[in-house]
C-alpha cells in the first residue's frame, strides 16, 4: 500500500470529495445529499484504493439498480480509470451479486424472470392451490372471488415487503399461520397463504435450488441460507471471497435481507466498508428499505462507522438546495454554476393549476435551447390525479408519455367502466382498437367476477377458449351484446348483476348530471374492486380513478359524447410515438432521474400526504423537489396548502 493520492481527470474535488476519498477508517458511511455527485465521489473513493495498490480481484462495488451500476461505470471513465481497468472491475446490482454467490453453489438451471407478467401464472396458481383446498380451516377470511387475477399486482407488492423485510423468518418461523397471526403481523390472512403456495411453488419441490426467480429473490434466498445452518456446511463459505473493500451506493434502499447478507459479508472478509446513500430518499419501504440500516442498525449489528457528509449540490442551486434543506431538515450547499428557478403557484381549482401546466409545456419553461419537451417531468403522487390532467393534455394536443403508472384510459378499472358505456350505448364497435376491445372484455369479466362457459373442465383449456371467444368477438364487435349479455352478465353472481345493471340504467339516461350523481353509488366500485383484489390501497386506487373518471364527464352534454370523446383520447394518445415528449410520472418511477424542468402538482392536506404526514410522505417530496436542474414549479390549492410546503419554506 501507498500515500500516493489520485488525481482525477478533468475534476478539481471539494474538500469533502477528498475527504472521503482518502478516509482509512474500516467502516464509513457517507451522508449523501441529493444531487451531491455521489456516484463521482464513489468513484473516487474506488480509484483511491486502485492508486493504494488493491488488487482488482479483492474488490466489489455493489448498487440497488442497474442504472446505478451503468452510471458508477460511467463515473469512473469520467474521472480516468482506464477500460481495461474498469471492465475487470466487480461492479454488480446487489441481486446480482446474490445470484451469483447462490450459483456457485447450486449449480446453472435456475429459471431468471424480469417481467411480473411472467410470474403471473404462478401467482394465479398459488391463489388456485389456495382457494380450493379443502383442509382449509379459515375459509371464512377469504373474501377473493373468481380467479384473482385483478389481485396479482397487489400480492406482488406484499411479496416483496416479506422478502425485504425477513418477517415471517424472524417473527413466525416456528408459528402455526392463522387469521390472529397474520393480524398481528400486520398482513391479509389470505395474502400470507398465497405467499407460502406461491413459494412452495418457486421452490418447485427441489431440495438446492428452486425452479425460479423474481427480482430480489436471490437476494431474499441467500439471506435465509446465510441465516441458516446450512451456510456452515463444510466447504466454502457462501460469501467468503478474500474481499479487501466492499462499496454500496444507494444505501439508502437496504432492507432486512440485503442487510443479513452484507452483515455476512463484512464478518467473512477482511474488507473495509464504504457505503453511500441519503436517508432522505428512502421511498422503499413497501419493499422493507430502512434508513436505520446506514445509521444505529448498522453501528450496533455490525460496527461502529465513520460518517461523512457529501452535503453540496451540483444539479440545482442555492434557492432550491436551501429549500429542501428545511424539508429535511439538514445541511445542504450548491456547488452548481446556475440557479434553479423555485414557482410556487397558487391555483385553487385543478382545471387552473391544468392550465398553468400546459402553458408551462407550450413555453418550454425551464428547458435549455436544445432540450426535448421529455426534459419536462410532471410528477404525481397517485396515479388517479392523472385522469382529468391527462384529459386537458390531450384535448390541447400535447403529447406526453407515462411512468410508473398506465394512461389512465388503459387502467382495468376505467376499461371496466368503458365496456358498461360501450354496452348500454350498444356502440362497441366505437371503440377503434382491437387490443382495447380485448382489454375491455377481460375488464368486464374480472370485476363481474364472470365466466366464459367452455366445454371443458381443464383450468388451462379453459383459459386458451376463453381467450379465444374475447379475441373473436373483439374482431368482430357485432358480437359484444349477446357475449355481454350471456356470457359476463348472465354467468355473474346475483348481487353483482344487480349493481352492474343499476349502473347500466344510470349509463341508459344519457344524462351526464345524473351519471355524475348516482353512478359511482349505485356502482359500488370499492366493493367490486374487494372480491377481485387483496391490498386495501388498489382497492382504493380502483375506486379514485372511477371518481374522477366519472368527474370528468362534467364539461360533456350527454353520456354519448363523453363515451366518443373517451375514444377519441384514446386514438391521440395512440398516435403519440415520440419518446422526447412531456413525462408524466409517479415519483418512485423518477427516483435516480434529474430533469431540466419538474412541475409537482396537488401539494395540498389530504392529497399528497396519503396516510398523514409520514417519513415516506416527506421523502416522497423530497426525492420529486431534487429532480429539478432549472426549474421548480409547485402548484397547490389555498384553502388546504401541504404542511411540507410550509416545513420547505416555500410559502
């Protein structure tokens, strides 16, 4: 080992920069600000140890995301590492790493999934293995009808946060599950018997090494074998690899599982730790990401760390970084050679703040001479305040994508609603694209809770012929009245019929006042949404956006023109193929993203703090707030303003 100190190409480092480059304390975690070019000081931090003479082999660089993985690699070009140094490099997303180490144990033949959509029919099964055993003692706690497929996104979800947070392994491992439990632990019984099947199910019944994996399952499974007496087997132990230097960046998005494995890593190697992350952008909770892992966790399960701040920002300057300082709560600088415009706009109703957007886009405020319009992000808390804003984007002509969310007209609910219009109005067949046509029959059929009758008793065959029988009467839209008629409606159960053909007398008076006042009343829709989904929030996402689905038909004269004017919304959007339009985006899906413009919408009490006024709540903002590199425009209602516009100083 060498004093010698790296230079970096092309960058004069702070002091803080150089701080943490030439930190020798075994354990150091680095407080990173958002903005703050963690990933640039990582980097230096890698290439300090290569200068001190450490081998390449002895080093491993582990993220959350592959961009981050893609990005540090970018950084270290940047600043000068050569190619052939930096592609020997071990520079892997945390899941990988995992993998990687269960490999060289069980050996190639473990099937790798990337899409939910190929988990499905797995998922499908496990609710099936569930719902129809009939040993089951609590078959009174299920209250999932037909067969679950509007429920899939939600049990995923609840999946990862088991995984994540190691709970059943730690609080119920020797625990007969029953509703009591399952209560206790804070999750639908339902939701934790799906989970089991479904695992047994991945497992796939084989003693080294299951027939599949999801993202974050390797991380999940050599977290419960290093917990394990199985990791003390004789041979090699799983993770230990001769390592001299572990680096983490985003730190921030470590839950249980990954915790255990590094916890394992560190007592198995003679390494030193550093570890980036800003605990003010954990917005993974859900998933188990816990702030207390960068701070008293990691110094009481592993060792005392050295902190370090990395406090100055370089994509936004002083006006925002002072702003979101007070919202966090801490120190926060600008390094960044230009300002960054803060607009905090009152509009009392939506249809202004609506107005104020588009102008906004049309004046390409905020964006450089040579941006694209996608260097303008519109960042919302809940998908179902998308719905009217997505109605004034396109009736204006203004082409924009999404993230994180579908286009409100494509989500299942909304298609749902579309098919009753569609069938009342006995115009299906104005609905122009054949893939809507089908989406809109899967729609009815899911949350009618109905059936297709088919002459066989075969899940699978009955699957493919149902299938079959919505893509002919999707290409053939003269058949949609009787198939409705005598397939969705007849073969549904009594109560449904009943509010479905409420709702359809409701749709039949063409009426748009009275379809405002009474459809979602005599719907139901949260009570429909509760037979076909398990999570109480999709529930209620399913229930917003035919709220304002319904809302928006309040500028039209009839039933009929709202129906055709849903259509022709659909087309344009259809016709939108430019990637370098307007982003609209959740939050989450922008985390690790800057922009030259963001506009944040709906900062008002009771919208945007879903659940009260919540660490996650207020990461949320602050994760949308840093986005920003020019502009910032915030718009909220008067009479009900955000605490956290008034924590940021912002008015």
């Amino acid at each position: 080992m060498t004093d010698a100190v790296f230079q970096p190409r092309g960058l004069n480092p702070t002091a803080e920069q150089r701080a943490i480059q030439l930190e020798r304390h075994r354990h150091v975690v680095v407080e990173a600000n958002a903005g703050a070019a963690k990933t640039t000081t990582l980097a230096l931090r890698l290439a300090q140890a290569l200068e001190r003479g450490a081998q390449l082999e002895h080093i491993v660089a582990l993220t959350y995301t592959q961009a981050a993985v893609t990005s540090l690699r970018l950084a270290l070009d940047r600043i000068g590492i050569p190619a052939q140094v930096r592609n020997r490099l071990r520079i892997q997303t945390f899941d990988q790493f995992c993998a990687d180490r269960l490999a060289s144990i069980e050996g190639p033949g473990v099937t790798r999934y990337t899409a939910p959509e190929q988990l499905k029919p797995h998922v499908l099964q496990a609710i099936d293995h569930v719902l129809s055993n009939q040993d089951e003692r609590h078959r009174d706690e299920f209250t999932l009808e037909g067969s679950g497929e509007g429920s899939i996104e939600g049990l995923l979800a609840s999946f990862a946060r088991l995984k994540g947070t190691l709970q059943l392994t730690f609080e119920a491992a020797d625990r007969t599950l029953t509703p009591a439990l399952a209560s206790d632990l804070g999750h639908d019984y339902l939701t934790l018997r799906v989970f089991y099947a479904y695992e047994h199910l991945r497992r796939g019944g084989h003693p080294d090494r299951p027939a599949f994996r999801a993202p974050d399952d390797a991380t999940y499974d050599l977290a419960r074998l290093l917990l394990s007496e199985d990791a003390l087997l004789e041979g090699e132990h799983p993770v230990a690899l001769g390592l001299h230097l572990v680096l983490l960046d985003e730190m921030h998005d470590t839950n249980r599982a990954m915790f255990t494995v590094l916890q394992q890593v560190l007592r198995q190697n003679p390494a030193a730790f550093i570890g980036f992350g800003d605990r003010d952008q954990v917005i993974h909770a859900t998933a188990g990401a816990d702030a207390s892992f960068m701070g008293e966790t990691f110094d009481r399960e592993i060792a005392p760390a050295q902190r370090l701040p990395l406090s100055s920002s370089y994509r936004f300057g002083l006006g925002l970084a002072q702003h979101v300082g007070r919202l966090a709560s801490k120190r926060y600088q600008s390094q960044s050679a230009h300002d960054t415009a803060v607009n905090v706009l009152r509009c009392d109703l939506a249809k202004e703040a609506h107005w104020h957007i588009a102008q906004s886009i049309r004046n390409r405020d905020g964006l450089a001479a040579t941006s694209p319009a996608s260097e303008t992000a519109i960042l919302l808390r809940q998908p179902h305040q998308s719905v009217e804003l997505e109605n004034h984007l396109l009736d204006q002509g203004l082409d924009y994508r999404t993230a994180g969310f579908d286009p409100y007209l494509m989500r299942p609910e909304v298609l749902f609603v579309r098919g009753l219009m569609a069938h009342a109005r006995g115009e299906f067949a104005a609905i122009e694209d054949i893939d809507t046509r089908v989406r809109i029959l899967k729609s009815l059929l899911l949350f009618c809770g109905s059936f297709v009758e088919v002459d066989t008793t075969d899940h699978e065959k009955q699957q493919q012929a149902e299938l079959l029988a919505i893509k002919e009467v999707a290409n053939q839209p003269g058949l949609a009245t009787p198939f409705i008629d005598n397939q969705v409606l007849r073969n549904a159960p009594s109560h449904i019929q009943n509010l479905v053909e409420a709702a359809l007398d409701v749709i039949s008076a063409n009426a748009t006042d009275l379809l405002m006042e009474r459809f979602t009343r005599v719907l139901s829709p949260q009570r429909l949404a509760a037979r076909v989904m398990v999570r109480a929030d999709d529930i209620e996402q399913v229930g917003a956006n035919i709220r304002g689905l319904i809302q928006s038909a309040s500028t039209f004269d009839n039933v009929e023109s709202f129906f055709r004017a849903m259509n022709a919304r659909e087309l344009r959007h259809k016709a939108m193929r430019s990637k370098q339009c307007v982003l609209l985006s959740s939050i989450e899906a922008a985390k690790g993203l800057e922009f030259d413009h963001v506009i944040l919408p709906g900062l008002n009490k009771g919208e945007f703090a879903v659940g009260g006024n919540t660490t996650d709540n207020r990461n949320l903002l602050y994760v949308g707030m840093t986005r920003a590199r020019n502009r910032l425009t915030i718009l909220y209602d008067g009479a009900r303003p955000s605490k956290y516009l008034l924590d940021a100083g912002l008015i």
